[in-house]
C-alpha cells in the first residue's frame, strides 16, 4: 500500500493543487513534494536490503480481459531512482521560486503529475503498466516545455514528442508479441514475460533487444538517438530540463536494467557489444561537440549525453561493478545536472543569456556562486571525493575489464569531460568582468538553500557512498546471476 | 601512550581541518587568523609526521603502521578502503611535506602580505597538503589517486590563483588537462592491476607480483608511468609546468618544484617491485627520463625569466631522478628527490624574494647588482645554486654522484648524456646567479631606490632551506668516502624485495673517485665560463627586439613544442569537433532524422489526395484492383 501511496499522492496532489489561489501553486506543491519525499524516506528506512524480492508489494488485477495487473513493488534498484525522483522534484520545486510562470497551478501541477508518472515507471512489476507510466510521463513534459518554452518551441517540442512517441511504440510491440507468448491466460505480468523471453530463439530475441533498445535509447538518449535532446534541453524552461535530465532520462537506463538484460537475455549477449559501441561512439562524439559549443544550456545538454553514454556502455558489460556503477552514477548525474542548470538558470535571470562568450569575470563579483560552481564542475569531471568519481570509476573499471581497448576509449571522458568544463567555467567566471557582468549580483539566501545542500550531497557521496551501493546491491546481484544462469541453460 | 592509528589517521586530517576552518570563513578571518590556523595544522602534521618517524625508527626493521578508517567504494567484489600506511619510503615523504611545506607556508604570510585573496590561498595550501598528505599514505592505488587527483585540482587553483588575468587561467586549464592525459593511463593502470590481482592493496599485490606475465607487468607498469609523465613533467607532457609559473611564487616552490612533481617519482618507487619485473618499463624510465634531463636543461639555458629557468630546471632534475629509478636505483632516485625538495624549494622561495622585492620583476635581464641590496637572500641563494650544482659538500653533491655512479656502472652512455645534463644545469644556474646579484643594476633608478631586503617571514625560511640545502647530503655519504649511507639503510625494507631481483653493479672506489673528480672539475670550469661571460664581460641576455641565431632562436623558444602541440593536437581535436558539430551532427544525422518526419509528412500529403471524393474514381479504383488480383491469382 505505501507504494501505491508514493505513486498517487502526487497525483492528488496536483488534483488539489488545481483549486489552489495562483500565488499559493508553489508553496502547496513544494508541500506536497516534500511530503512525498518523507514518504519515500519512511520506504528506504523499512526497506529490508539484504532481501532480493520487491518489497512493499502490491498486486490486483485492474483489466482482466486485457491481462493488465496493477502490479508494483520496491527493490534496491527502485528504490534508488525512486529516492532520486523524489529528492530532486522538492529541489527542482523549490528552485523555481525566483521564476514567475504564467498559470502556475497547471506549471506546478504538471511536475506532479509527472512526478506520479516516474514513480510509476520505477515500481511497476507489470509490462503494460510499465508502458502506461512511461508514456504518462510524456504528456505532462510536453505541454510544460510547449506552454512555458522559450524560442521555437512549437517545432522542438512536436519533434521531442513525435521522436520519442515514436521510439516508445516500437517497445510497446515487443511488449505485446510477448504477451501472447506467456502461457494459459495470457499475463503482463513482469515474471511471466521475463520468461515467456527468455523462452524464445535467439533472433527473435535479437529483435525484441532492438525494439525494447530503441525506446530506451532514444530516452537517455543514445547516440545516434539523440538529436532530439540538446534543442530540447535548450528551449525547455530550467525546471522542465531539469525534469528531464535529472531524473526522466534514467527510464531509458531503469528500461535497460529491468525491462532488457532479464527479459531477453540472449538478444542482449548478442547484440549489447553493438550497443555499448554505439554508447561509448557518443561518449567521444559528444563530448567533442560539447568543446565547441558556445550557449552554457545546450554544452550542458550535450555534456550529458557522454556521461549517460557512459552509463550505459558501462552496464550493459552485464557486470557486477559496472552494473553498481551505473545506478551510482544515475543519482550522482542527477544530482550535478540539477545544479548546473540551476546556476546556468541564475546566471540567465541575471544577465538574460547562456552565451559565454557575453560572459566572463564573474567570479569577481561573485566568489560563492564561483566557488558552488567549482564543486558542481569537479563533480562533472569526476574528481575523486565527488559523488562522479565513484560512479566513473567503477563504469570504466567494467569496461576495461569487458574489452581494454573499449575502456581505454570511454576513458578519453575524462581528459575531454575536464576539457569542456574548464573552458566554460573560464569563460564564464574567471578574467576581468564585461559591462553586462560588472553587476552580477551573488547568490541569494534562496539560492544557497538550494545549492549548498546540493554541494554537501556531491562531496558526501563521493566520500563515503557505501550506503546507496548497499541499497541496490543484492537486487544487483541477483539480477546479473539471473542473467548468467539463464544464459548457462540456453547452452 | 596515545593510540598510534590516532597519529597516522591526523596527520592528514589536520591539513584538511584547516581548510575547512579557513574556507568556510573565508569573508570573516583576518590575516592574522588564518596565518595560525594554516601554519599550525601542517606544523602540527609536521610533529606527527616526526614522531611516527622516530616510532619506526625505534621499531624493528620492516614494521609499517596502518590505519583502516572505513570501507570507501565497494561494488561487485571490488573494495577500496580509507586505509594508511606508515612504512620508511611514505615517512620520509611525510617529513619533506609538511617539513617543506610549513616552512614555505610560513614564508606565504610574507610573500601574500596584503593580496586580497589571503585568505582564499591559505585555504588552497592547506587543501593541497592534504591531498600530498593522501597520496603518500594512502595504502591502496585508489587512495594514490584520490591524492594524485587533488593535488592537481590544488594545482589548478592556485595557477589560476589571480583569476583575472586569462594567460593565468589558459596556464592553469592546460596543467589540469594535460595532468589528465596522464591520469587516464594511471587509472586504467590501476585498474589492470585490479583485474590481474584482485585487489589495490599494495601488500596484496606486491605479493603476488611473481604471479602475473611479464607482458601485463609491462603493460601496468607503463600505464602508471603515463601517469608519472604528466605528474612529474616528464616529456612528451612537460609543458604544463613552466606555464604553472603564473602561480604566487611559493607555489612554485611548494607544488611545482619540492612535492607535487615528485608524485611520479614516490609512485614508481612504491610500485618498484613491478618495476623491476619488467626491465622494458625500467628502460622506458630511464629513456624518458635521460632525454627530458638533457632537453629541459637546454631550453633552461636560454630562458630570461628568473621562475622559467627554476622551472625547466625542475623538469631536468626530475628527468635525472627518473634515471636513477629507471636504473632500479630506487632508494637513489628519493635520496635526490629529497635533496632536490630542499634546494628547489630554497632556489624558489629566493627568487620569490627578488620578484618581491623587485615588484613583480621576474626578467634577469632587468635585474643585477642585487647583492648588496638582498644579502640573505643572495647568501641562501648562492647555497642553493651550489647545492644544484653538485659542489661538495652540498647536499646537490651527494645524491647527483650516486646518481651518475649508478649511471656508469649501467653504461658509459647513459654516465655520459646525465653528466652532460649536469654540467649544463650547473653552468645555467651560475648564469642565473650572476645576471641576478652580481655587475651593475639594471632595474629602473625608482626600483633601486625602493628595493630592501625581505621580512623575517621569508628571510627564515630561507635561511632554514639554506642549512638542509647544505647539510642534506650528510644522510646519504657513500661508503667510498666513508659513510653508512643511511637513507639507504632506512629504505631497505621498501626495496628489499626488488633489490633481490636487479642486479647491482658495484664500482671500485677508486673508479668512484674518478668520476667524482671529472665532474668537479668540470662543474668548475662549466663555473668560470659562465662568470667571464656575465660577470667579467658583462654580457646581458638579448633583448626580444635582438635577432637570435637559429640554434640560440629555437633553444629561446623551447624548441617550439607549444607550437607543435597546437598545430597536431589542439587544431585538429577543435576541428574535429566543430565538423562533428555542423557537418555530422546538423547536416547529417538529425538531417536523416527530420528527413524521416518529413517523409511521412509529404507522404501523407500525397495519399491524401487520393481521397477526392470522386464516386467514380473510387470505382475506377476498385476495378482496377479487381482486375489486378484476378489476373494474379490466375498467373499463380
């Protein structure tokens, strides 16, 4: 029951929100978003990790005739991106309140309906409910990116909308063929399908590990999913990137993780060396584009993509540490973009502009937002002691142990990731200031509320992330010798 | 008795106390503060760091001290921990760190008297000796890293210390960067040893070094020295550090000169055992370092800067360290790392009193006639530049003999390029020497008239530097003239399991006195030329209007490797990326992906026109399809 809680409180929530007076919208949803987190909090102190099975189970059949069960629960990896989600929607809430939006009790209740809608996609145990969640979450960034967006949006958004629709539909026929595969009546549920999958022939399996991979893909995205992304990322108003990046790409790599190395085990073992290729092409190729971009929203965006190619690559070596990695580095990612767009969003509403060249010398005028910045970019490049170092570390160590040359290339991200981020904090900060900066203004106690909390949180996981590699490391374990031992009896 | 793990574990949490009291306090503490919280947490390290010192040295032989303070990263059968380790080879790097290190933080209170960003400094040195701190006693190759990491990001700050100026900036981003290259081979080196042996642990892998091939060996070991290449500024990623020289002076001489470059060198040293099981990693090291030894000392010949010439000289000494490691002279190659931290740091440290007391002075040729004006500083000074020299009985003297020993016991070549390498360095120091204090002055009249020597703040630590930079040798006096060597002896259980395995040639004495005798000599007349060039003939370096001959034009310009490394790294890496940008990704891949929108759009189009509401079109059509599978069902 606790889980259905945490799926449909927000959704209440954004109900009652709709009664709500116009300049009350952000205080109610901050209410409300952190009333979700306490909740979620409650969840992670019951949470038993040494136990494998979903826990705070719940399962009733809701349309008998078209086999969907409303089927959820909680395991390690949920509960990890469950916390990410409901950590950041207060943050991303909160830092909303310098903004002005028109209509805000449907700005904010969008974010909570969306919120509703990642928590859904984190816990559903069943195909179709899966799939609903997953593209509930479209709707509600779509029209927060069409009605608040900034220049072309129209265009942009439609292209987003259409490109992942589109990639989605491709996951909701694997789903379906595998549905009349599972015996008797036939089932949606999550166990039935992984082993009405893994049941199949190699290439049928190969082609579901295409089509599911294609939806996930375009998500996170992957290269060369992804230029949907950096205009997207670009016209979005900063709460709507920051719903994006920090926690709606990581459905692509939840999908990957639960929805793809379980289900089709085979198709995976044939085709991921494909997969982690292209994943790792990107981490290089954007990593270069992002060097030559002159606008700090869209470097940002692309920036991500490397990392999330990393990420992806560095878990589909289908091992133990790389697959650990990946659900460390999903929080911490999460974390740094969050930030980043913030202070590229405070540096906008100061000077109307992300293009660095118009920047510079910040840093003068205000030191602390320097300062915060400094850490949010050695987090970005993976300093050791931040929260992107354990996660990179442990991605690359899977991936030299896969194939040393593939690891050596994924490794460049670090001389490339340190090359785009210095030049934008050069750019941007350090050197004397222009006329348009000469009277930056320093953080606000509203901004340091939101940033140094952010700053504690890189440097803490960075330090001693024990207790979040603790939480999804037996559903880890069981997965990946899941994994193994349907492989073995494939043989 | 105070529980010893307590000791090991303060020794760096100290430093880190201190940047933490200072940064966060940043707007409040005044000078006067920050000074003592600074000083007296790496003072504090630097009494620890002595009493464990003593510990082992009343301790039998072999005794190391850990400490294990938590599990850091642990995943899928990989763990790392906070563990230390306190053997003879990371005690006598915890004495140099925070000896060193107090002594020019002491001298920053001087030297950054007034700078508004005081306080922000202190806070960054405190930072930087922590991680130096960690990177010597962390008891993994994770650990080693996470110091290595952060001594650079230190390095980084404060080159980029005056943020204001970009050349200042670009100097601080290339170090970060090229330091990366570096630590991208480190990494994947670490990880290797992971994936042969299971664990970072230096003891675990030690142990079963004999267990793995000699090509992995090979492999690990040459991926840790990329990381030494770019820590240390060994060629081909030097060009970083003289760049670096935009940082505050005692900078220099703390980072870039005593502790920071000689990560590389205590890196391979700890890792000697791998070393020496692969004799074509230990001839990678002593290549790399013989070239870079000769290249740097050439350049540094040419250079007018007071800080460039230390600076390439630092690159050379570094390169003759790696000789003696590359020739599993391991304990030689710290006894020089260790003497060379004194006099480096002392060289540095006086020409940051120059440039003090010059205002910002740094061009030699715009210098002269200083001695009477800065005699502490000319007296340290000069000690200095003997000790680099290798005059005896300055500390220079001891170590670089033992290294050119070694050198020729090897082979006649390789004695032959470092004693070359040592003869230029002892003739561009002594043109150093004279173009700053000695002949008539050359800065303005206004200068001149302002120009006194330094406050007690500096003149100290000098002075201090000054008697290590003479007495340092006396702990490793070769038994050719009558001593024990007894940093050998502390060293023994770091290298005794490799020193088993190379083979050790032993000189005669009196082949020993020999060579000592030919390079004192010519030391000497390497001395005389360089005092009737610029004391007796008053030569004065050209000025940049001056047109140079070809050699002298590409020595001045560093034999233009900036250059180089622009035209076939920077330039193509911005191309590429900028046809990545527009050509790929524009014109190409989001091309096709707008082409496939597109086509169902004009598609669509098309088909719609089919529905045109024509009765009898949609009869012709129907008929038509009619005829269509009709005639196709009879053909098949």
């Amino acid at each position: 029951m606790l889980t259905l809680l945490l799926i449909f409180f927000p959704l209440l929530a954004s109900l009652v929100l709709l009664l709500a007076r116009p300049q009350n919208a952000k205080m109610w949803a901050f209410v409300a978003s952190v009333i979700e987190l306490v909740l979620s909090l409650v969840i992670a102190f019951l949470f038993d990790k040494s136990d494998i099975a979903a826990q705070f189970a719940f399962s009733a059949p809701w349309i008998t005739s078209m086999g969907l069960n409303l089927s959820v629960g909680i395991d390690g990896i949920s509960l990890l991106l469950v916390l990410l989600t409901t950590v950041l929607v207060p943050f991303i809430i909160y830092s909303s309140f310098n903004n002005t939006y028109e209509k805000p009790q449907t700005f904010y209740g969008l974010i909570l309906m969306m919120q509703m809608a990642l928590v859904g996609v984190f816990v559903s145990l069943d195909g179709l409910l899966f799939y609903l969640f997953w593209e509930m979450a479209l709707i509600p960034i779509y029209f927060i990116c069409l009605i608040w967006g900034g220049e072309s949006r129209g265009r942009i958004t439609f292209k987003f909308f259409v490109y992942t629709l589109g990639g989605s539909l491709f996951m909701l026929v694997a789903l379906v063929y595998l549905y009349f595969q599972t015996p008797g009546m036939h089932s949606f549920d999550i166990q039935a399908l992984y082993q009405a999958g893994r049941a199949l022939p190699l290439p049928e399996q190969g082609w579901i590990f295409w089509a599911m991979f294609l939806a996930f893909a375009i998500k996170m995205p992957v290269f060369p999913f992804h230029t949907w992304q950096p205009d997207t990322y670009t016209v979005a108003p900063t709460q709507g990137t920051m719903l994006l990046s920090g926690i709606m790409l990581k459905m692509g790599i939840y999908g990957l993780i639960r929805w793809l190395v379980p289900l089709v085990p085979a198709g995976v073992q044939e085709w991921g060396y494909t997969a982690i290729i292209l994943s790792v092409i990107g981490i290089i190729y954007a990593s270069c584009i992002a060097i030559v971009q002159k606008d700090m929203k869209r470097l940002i965006a692309y920036s991500s993509i490397a990392h999330v190619g990393l990420i992806s690559a560095g878990l589909l070596t289908l091992n133990p540490i790389g697959m650990q990695g990946a659900m460390v580095q999903m929080i911490s990612h999460g974390i740094i973009v969050f930030a980043l767009f913030y202070i590229v969003d405070i540096i906008f509403q100061r000077t109307k502009t992300h293009a660095l060249a118009e920047l510079g010398g910040i840093k003068n005028v205000a030191p602390i937002l320097a300062t915060v910045f400094t850490v949010v970019m050695l987090g970005s490049v993976a300093l050791p002691l931040t929260s992107g170092f354990v996660g990179e570390f442990l991605l690359l160590n899977s991936l030299f142990q896969y194939q040393m040359i593939v690891g050596a290339v994924a490794g460049l991200t670090i001389i490339l990731g340190a090359i785009y981020m210095l030049r934008t904090f050069q750019k941007s900060m350090s050197g004397e200031m222009n006329t348009l900066t000469k009277t930056f203004a320093d953080l606000t106690d509203h901004e340091k509320r939101v940033l140094y909390p952010i700053v504690v949180i890189i440097v803490l996981m960075g330090i001693y992330p024990a207790p979040l590699l603790s939480i999804s490391e037996a559903a880890v374990n069981n997965l990946l010798s899941l994994f193994t031992e349907s492989i073995a009896s494939l043989k | 008795m105070v529980d010893i793990k307590l000791l090991i574990a303060l020794v760096p949490i100290l430093p880190l106390v201190g940047f933490l009291l200072i940064s966060l306090n940043v707007k409040r503490f005044v000078p006067g503060v920050t000074s003592v919280i600074a000083c007296g947490s790496i003072l504090g390290s630097f009494a620890l760091a002595i009493s464990l010192f003593v510990q082992l040295l009343i301790s039998p032989e072999g005794t190391q001290l850990t400490v294990t303070l938590f599990d850091w990263i642990s995943a899928g059968g990989f763990q790392a921990s906070f563990s230390f380790l306190v053997d003879p080879l990371s005690s006598l790097m915890l004495l140099i760190i925070t000896g060193v290190g107090f002594l020019i933080h002491v001298y920053s209170i001087g030297y950054m008297h007034g700078d508004e960003g005081f306080n922000r400094f202190f806070s960054y040195l405190n930072l930087f000796v922590f991680f130096m701190l960690l990177l010597v006693m962390g008891s993994n190759y994770l650990l080693m890293f996470v110091g290595w990491e952060g001594v650079g990001l230190c390095s980084y700050l404060l080159i980029g210390f005056w943020f204001k100026n970009q050349d200042y900036n670009n100097a601080a981003n290339k170090a970060f960067i090229m330091n990366r290259i570096g630590d991208l081979g480190l990494i994947l080196g670490v990880i290797l040893i992971f994936v042969n042996f299971g664990s970072l642990q230096y003891s675990d892998v030690f142990a079963n070094a004999s267990t793995a091939s000699t090509e992995t060996i090979t492999l690990i070991t040459v991926l840790l020295f990329i990381g030494a290449m770019g820590k240390s500024a060994q060629i081909p990623l030097y060009t970083w550090l003289p760049d670096a020289m935009a940082g505050p002076t005692p900078v220099s001489a703390l980072i870039h000169a005593a502790t920071m470059v000689t990560a590389g060198i205590y890196m391979v040293a700890r890792n000697n055992v791998l070393y020496t099981l692969s004799p074509m990693a230990l001839e990678l090291v002593l290549y790399v370092g013989l070239i870079t030894a000769v290249f740097a000392a050439t350049i540094a010949v040419a250079q007018n800067d007071i800080k460039k010439v230390l600076a390439y000289s630092t690159v050379s000494q570094l390169g003759l360290m790696f000789v003696a490691l590359g020739l599993g002279a391991f304990s030689t190659g710290i006894f020089h790392m260790a003497t060379h931290a004194f006099f480096k740091a002392l060289l540095f440290l006086g020409a940051g009193s120059v440039i003090h007391a010059l205002h910002h002075e740094q061009d030699i040729r715009n210098m002269g006639g200083l001695k009477r004006h800065l005699p502490i500083t000319f007296i340290t000074f000069l000690i200095g530049v003997l000790a680099i020299s290798g005059i005896p009985p300055f500390a220079g003297f001891f170590s670089k003999d033992e290294i050119l020993a070694n050198a020729f016991a090897h082979s006649t070549l390789v004695w032959v390029v470092a004693a070359f390498a040592s003869l230029l360095t002892s003739f561009y120091m002594f043109r150093l020497l004279f173009l700053t204090f000695y002949g008539t002055p050359r800065a303005s009249e206004k200068t001149m008239s302002h120009i006194h020597e330094s406050p007690a703040s500096i003149t100290i630590p000098l002075a201090v530097l000054a008697v290590l930079s003479f007495a340092g040798g006396f702990m490793g006096i070769p038994e050719a003239l009558g001593g024990s060597h007894w940093l050998s002896e502390f060293l023994t259980p770091v290298f005794a399991q490799s020193l088993a395995i190379v083979q050790h040639h032993h000189l005669e004495h009196s082949t020993e006195y020999m060579l000592m005798g030919i390079i004192v000599g010519l030391t000497i007349v390497m001395i005389a030329i360089a005092y009737v060039v610029y004391v007796s003939k008053k030569t004065v370096p050209a000025a940049e209007t001056e047109k140079l001959g070809v050699a002298h034009n590409t020595v001045y310009n560093k034999y233009f490797v900036d250059e180089i490394y622009d035209a076939i790294i920077v330039k193509p890496l911005y191309w590429l990326s900028h046809s990545f940008d527009i050509f790929v990704e524009k014109l190409g891949i989001d091309k096709i992906v707008n082409g496939m929108g597109q086509s169902v759009d004009t598609g669509s189009r098309a088909l719609r026109l089919l529905q045109n509401g024509s009765i009898g079109f949609y009869i012709f059509a129907m008929v038509v399809g009619i005829v269509v599978l009709l005639s196709l069902t009879i053909l098949f």
